[in-house]
C-alpha cells in the first residue's frame, strides 16, 4: 500500500470509529483518532490474519492495550472484512 492509499484508510478508520462512537451514545473518539494512522500501517502492512481460520497459529494477535480505543479495532476489522 502506498503512502497516499494508508493515509486514505487512516482517515476511514477516523470517520468509522467517530461514527461507532456517536451510534453507541459514548466513547473517546480521540483516543481512536490519535491511533489510527498507527493501526493504518500495521493494518496494511504487518499484521496477518486468517478471519476465514482464527484459530490458525500463523495469525498474528493484536492487544489493544488503549481500551478508550476500542472503536478503533472495531473501525480495523471492518477495515479488513471481518
């Protein structure tokens, strides 16, 4: 993915996890705006994932260890079709 296509999916994970925290009436929608070029490129570009087997031991696991953020992960998976 190139620069301008990651910035673009940064950008998408901004407005999704804004709007998942407007529809859920809560949340800290900085904490996932501050975040989301950081998961843009390990989205893209690092992290392997596995939706159809998640129990494969090749998947990586991610800890979002920022639990305001949460929107964020949920933004992600969207993101990469789950």
């Amino acid at each position: 993915m190139n620069t301008g296509e990651l910035v673009d999916l940064g950008q998408q994970l901004r407005v999704d996890s804004v709007r998942a925290s407007a529809a859920a009436g809560s949340g800290h929608p900085t904490s996932s705006m501050s975040a989301a070029d950081l998961m843009a490129v390990l989205l893209a570009n690092h992290l392997r994932y596995d939706f159809e087997r998640p129990a494969h031991p090749g998947n990586d696991r991610f800890v979002l260890s920022k639990g305001h953020a949460s929107p964020l992960l949920y933004s992600a998976f969207k993101a990469a079709g789950a």
